[in-house]
C-alpha cells in the first residue's frame, strides 16, 4: 500500500493569483476533486479484464498469439500505416470473446506512436459503444490524445469518466493533465490543480510530475518559484533527477544567472546525480551570452574528461557564438572539427554561420554557405530564408531580399509572416514607401496572411514617418478586426505622427485616452508629447508634462532631457535650458550633437539679449 504524501497547510512555494477564476477547465477539475474526496484515496480494484482467450501451455502460462506478439511490437514502434491499424481494430472488434483490454491498449498506444491523435480518440469512441473492456490504463492513453490535440478540457471530461466507471485515477492521469494545461499556457490552472491534488493527497507525485510544474513555471519566467518546488520536492523524499536539474539549470542560464546555474550544476556533482550533454549545452548557451570564454573551455575540458562528448547542438550553439563576436573562422573551423569526430552539422548549424556573415555585412558569404548546404543536400528551411533576406535588407539590398522571397515558393517553402514583416520594414528604411504600400496591399493583405503586432507597428512607422497620418489610422482600426489590440509602443507611433503633422489637438486626446485603454504612457510617450509641444511653440505645455512625468514616477532620460532644453534655447528660454543642462548633467547625461549645434549656434550670435549674454557668459571662456 502506498504512502500518502503529508501536506503542510501553506506549501513553502507560491502559486500565482492570476487568471480567470471561472475557468471552465478548473471548475471541472475542482468539481472531480470535491466528487473523489469521499472515495478512498488507495487504489481499488479497477477492471478485471476477461480471461484470455489465448490457450494455455501445460504450465498454466498464456502462449504469445501472432496478435498479441504484433500488438506489443506496433505498441513500441507504431504500424507501417494507417489502414493496417484500423483493419486489425475491425478484426479484434468482431471477435468472440473480445481480446484483452492489454490488446486494446497497446492497439492504441501504436496509434499514439504515430502520432494519429485523433484516430485513437475515435477508436475509443467506438471501444465504449461497442462495450469492448476499458481500464485507466485506456484512459490515460486518451487523455494523452486530447492534451496533444490541445485539447485538455476534453481530457477533463474522460476524468469524468474514470469516476462514472469506479476506477482511481493514478498518478499518470493527472501528469497528463497537468502537462496538457502548461501545453496551452494554462499555467494558473496547472498550479491549481497540482496544489488541489497535494491538499486531498489523491496522489503521491513522483519526479515527473514535479519536473512538468517545474519546467512550466521556468517557461512562464518564475524559476525563483521553481527552485522553491524544487526544494520542497527534495524535503518530500521525492529525489531530483539530471532532467530536474537540467529545466532549472536552463532557465538560469537564460536568464543570465549564469553562476547560480553553474553552483547548481557543482551541487548535483555533490549528489552522485550524473549530468549529460543537454546539461553541458544548456551552461555552454549561458556562458556564451556572456562571452565567458574561459569558463566555456574548462566546461569542454570537463566534459571530455568524464567521456561525454559533444553533440551537434554542442558544436551549433559555439559556432553561433563565435558568428556573433565576428570570428568566423573559427566558427568555420568548428564546423571542420565536428564532421572529423563524426558529428556532421544540419541546417541550424550552417544557418548560425550564415547569420553571423549577416551580422558583419557579408550576405554574399552567407549566401555561398546556402549553397555548400545545398551540395550536401541539407535542404534549407523558412528560417534559413529569413536570415539572408534580414541580411540583404539591413545592408539595403531589398531587391535581392525580394528575390529570395519570390524564390520560396518554388522550393517548397512557405514564407512566414516575419519575412514579409522584414522586407516591408527594409522598403520603408530605404525611403521606398510607395513599394512598401503597394507591398503591404498585395503580397500581404491580398494573400491573407495574418497580420502581427510586428506588422503594424512596421507599417504605421513607415506611414507616420512619411506623413500618411490617415492611411496609418485606418491600419490602425483594421488591427481590432484582426483581434489585434493596440499596445503603448502602436499609439506612441501614431501620436508622434499626429504630432509631426502639426495636428497637436488629436495628439493630445490620444495621449490622454491612454489610461482609459488601460495603457500608462511611458517615457517615450512623455517625450514625444515634449518634442510635439516643443516644436509648436507650446513651451509651458512641454514643461507642465514634463513635470507630471516626473510626478508618475518616470526617470527623464537623455533623450527628454536633450529635447526639452533644446525647446527652451529655440524659444529663446535660455535661463530655463541652463537649469535644465545642469540638472541634465546631475543625472550623469550629456548634451547630444543636435543639442550641442543649438548650444554652439547661440554662444556665436551677436544677440544684445541679457539672458543670451548670461549664457554666453557661462559657457564661453
């Protein structure tokens, strides 16, 4: 019999408070646990299968039929196709008696195996009409289904149906579910759920369970709480494993806590647990993004030494590195050393090489690297596309990058909506705005591709910046009918828009509408209120905001500040623009070349103005 894991009343790890209370997801899930609560939470005797029909041997032991060896063979490696699979359910569903639930089970764990999700959620349809045995083994493998086919709230109705059936159901169903519902970024609800199932100890969670909230809260950001789980996993006897430490050394290590990953990776030497290329990779990622190159080398080192050898992830993830600092040829080399030890790099290998001559200018190189790809039929991806067509575009040349687009199609590739996004932006840099228009409206618009905040900040930029105000607020109310809502860096594009049009009034409503839309404007928005006001003559006004941003809390920048005094000097405020240098310089800026040139323009006047006099005085010698 099974222990029952003891709950403390307040878990020493927090749960997150938001999300939507009225879930329908949770609510069934509550409302199971509140039904089980009665049951015993040890297993009781589920079904009990029928005899065997299979004949036994003189020893009493079943004889393995041909259906029972095929089954148990597809169970592990999936049918050869299809049609094989629903023929033999059809034959096991017209014999008498029918076969064991095992026969079933592994008939549609085959199914999973190839990934045929939805066939196996029919296949079980049809077992419970035809009343052929089920047990929460089936359950479970259907359940598994509907978390892949993302969706976990049907997977929440055969829970239902595990209780309808008197089965318990195990710790595996409830792994499934919690998965499912991190699977769809429910991650609240899995929270919930888990806590729910600690509190009514309906199960005793083992590792993998532990390591799915885990991995979720490390996804969702929150790996601080996921080292408390962590931990309290530890206190409950439920020792971590390398997969337990590997989620948490990742999410360090992206997250720039480098040392803390890397006192953890010592920390499961301590324990005798052993680590393995995926850890490796994951502190080689983080010391790369921190350049550290020293401590990459010692980790190599290490890992020859405890004969583990590098993948080609390993090797991937140096040759992006080394394109990112621009030392190709070393990056060239590693891709030599790692075809001599049998590791023959794939298209993200050679598609970080190729990224790396984008990053230094030399698109033409990355292309030949797409060709020696192309000799040694690894056949280039969307991505490899979008890599040389932001190369050719942040070079400005559009032209190639469009003909690297219209070369997809015929390569079996479709573009994605960041390749559209690239080049739409590259039109607009190059002062192509026309095209860009034309751009947007025919190959993006016309063609139905689903539109993305990357989209629309692209084109209202574009349109702002060559004042087709109105062109850029009728993409801007297409945005809600694309289930698009606008965020703060969308309006700050418009009001700066409405602002260099001189249109200061529809600005300032904008600007002022921004809490209603539940947005708080930032410093960019202060400041482009600032330059507006500023440029219209509007000084006081310019000041007043200036004032309030300081009032909510808002640091003014260099920027800010450089705009503001140059308002002051072109207003003939000088005394105002000395105070403001002063205070600018305080807060560790210094004046900009634009607002140095104003500065310069004015100590060289002849203006008899005291106050230019005054400023002459004090910054002239």
């Amino acid at each position: 019999m099974r222990r029952a894991l003891t709950l403390v009343s307040n878990p020493p790890f927090r749960f997150l408070r938001q999300g939507n209370k009225n879930n329908n997801t949770l609510n069934l899930a509550l409302f199971q646990f509140r039904s089980v609560f009665h049951f015993s939470t040890y297993p009781n005797p589920n079904y009990k299968p029928k005899p065997s029909y299979l004949p036994c041997s003189s020893k009493g032991f079943p004889n393995f039929s041909e259906l029972e060896a095929l089954l148990l063979e597809k169970s592990k490696v999936g049918f050869d196709n299809l049609d094989d699979a629903l023929v033999l359910f059809d034959k096991m569903v017209k014999m008498t008696p029918l076969p064991n639930v095992i026969d079933f089970n592994q008939l549609l764990a085959a199914l999973v195996k190839m990934k045929d999700y939805s066939v196996a959620l029919a296949l079980f349809r049809r077992m419970c009409v035809l009343s052929v045995p089920v047990s929460v083994i089936t359950f479970n493998i259907v359940i598994n289904c509907c978390c892949h086919l993302k969706q976990v709230d049907h997977g929440f109705a055969l829970l239902a149906g595990i209780f309808k059936r008197g089965f318990v159901p195990d710790v595996v169903t409830y792994t499934t579910l919690v998965r499912g519902l991190v699977s769809q970024d429910k991650f609240v609800e899995a929270e919930n759920l888990f806590k729910k199932l600690l509190g009514y100890k309906l199960i005793e969670p083992d590792a993998i369970i532990f390591n799915t909230i885990i991995d979720g809260l490390c996804k969702t950001g929150h790996t601080s709480v996921a080292i408390m789980l962590f931990r309290y996993m530890e206190k409950k006897g439920c020792m971590p494993s390398t997969v337990t430490y590997t989620i948490i050394i990742d999410s360090l290590s992206k997250d720039r806590l480098v040392d803390r990953a890397l006192s953890l990776f010592a920390e499961m030497s301590d324990k005798c647990i052993i680590s393995n290329v995926r850890t490796y990779n994951t502190l080689i990622q983080g010391l790369c993004n921190l350049g550290r190159w020293e401590d990459i080398m010692q980790l190599l080192k290490e890992m020859y030494s405890r004969k583990i050898s590098p993948d080609v992830h390993t090797y991937t993830i140096l040759v992006a590195a080394h394109g990112r600092d621009g030392k190709l040829k070393d990056a060239e080399d590693l891709i030599k050393l790692m075809i001599r030890r049998g590791q023959y790099p794939d298209v993200v290998t050679y598609g970080a090489l190729m990224d790396g001559y984008c990053l230094r200018g030399e698109v033409d190189k990355a292309l030949a690297v797409l060709e020696i790809m192309r000799s040694k039929e690894i056949f280039p991806t969307a991505h490899t596309y979008n890599i040389l067509i932001n190369g050719y575009c942040k070079n400005l040349k559009v032209d190639r990058a469009i003909h690297l687009l219209e070369q997809m199609p015929s390569k079996g590739l479709t573009p994605s909506i960041e390749t559209y996004n690239t080049i739409l932006h590259g039109l607009f840099v190059t002062g192509r705005h026309v095209e860009a228009r034309e751009f947007f409206k025919k190959k993006m618009l016309n063609q139905g591709l689903q539109l993305d905040m990357v989209t629309c900040g692209t084109l209202l930029h574009g349109l702002c910046q060559n004042g087709y105000v109105a062109e850029a607020f009728s993409v801007f109310h297409m945005m809600a009918y694309n289930g698009l809502n606008p965020d703060l860096p969308i309006y700050n594009i418009l009001i700066h828009g409405l602002l260099k049009e001189g249109k200061v009034n529809e600005a300032r409503n904008l600007f002022r509408n921004l809490p209603l839309k539940g947005l708080r404007p930032n410093v960019k928005s202060y400041t482009v209120m600032i330059r507006g006001f500023c440029k219209e003559g509007l000084l006081e006004e310019a000041n007043n905001i200036f004032v309030e941003m300081k009032a909510n809390s808002w640091v003014p920048d260099d920027l800010t500040y450089n705009t503001l005094i140059r308002g002051c000097f072109e207003n003939k405020k000088y005394d105002e623009g000395c105070v403001l240098i002063d205070e600018m310089v305080a807060h560790g800026f210094s004046a900009d070349a634009s607002t140095t040139s104003v500065l310069l323009d004015l100590l060289n006047s002849k203006g008899q103005d005291p106050a230019l006099l005054a400023l002459q005085k004090k910054f002239l010698p």
